[in-house]
C-alpha cells in the first residue's frame, strides 16, 4: 500500500529484519534469490540440523548406526525393518541428500 504495486514473481524484503518493526521505509522488492542472497549476508541461514529441527522424526544415534549398516552393505529394507523409518529416509540418508552432517 505504502509503496505501490507488488510485480508478480518479486518479494517484499525488510532491510533491518527486526520482525516487530513495521517501517514501511525498510521494505525493497527483490527476488527469491535476491532475498536469499539477503538472508545469507545477514547471516541468518543457519537451520537447526538434525534432531535439532523440531520436524525431525529420526535421532542422530539412529541415522549414525543407518550409515554404518548402509556401510556394511545392508539393502534398505533390511534397516527399515530394523529401525521402523521409512524407505524414503533410509534411500536420502543412503544418498547423502539428508544428515549429510553426520558421519
């Protein structure tokens, strides 16, 4: 309202990031990537990892010992059976496309 129209395609970014201010003088459009480029300058990028992120259904210990048997060569649905996660979550971990950040 305060600045005009808002293009499709282009976010509304917030120059201070304090998540209380309403100053519309700190708002600029810019892109998704403009604003994560944003975001990561701020340093504001780091996510909770791991059982850490409060989505998480998987523990840290369990995703080590997954790693390992995957190690040893077991098949996927050998370790689902053990530990009761899904085959998609054992195929990411077994991909590195999840918990990348444990050994």
């Amino acid at each position: 309202m305060f600045n005009g129209e808002i293009p499709i395609g282009v976010c509304v970014c917030h120059k201070c990031d304090n998540p209380g201010c309403v100053n519309p003088d700190h708002l600029f459009l810019g892109t998704h990537k403009e604003n994560m480029e944003d975001k990561i300058k701020k340093g504001r990028h780091n996510c909770a990892k791991g059982e850490k992120n409060g989505m998480s259904k998987l523990k840290n210990d369990d995703v080590v010992k997954i790693k390992e048997m995957i190690g040893l060569g077991l098949k996927n649905h050998e370790i689902v059976k053990k530990f009761g996660y899904s085959h998609l979550s054992v195929s990411r971990i077994r991909h590195n496309k999840i918990w990348k950040h444990l050994q």
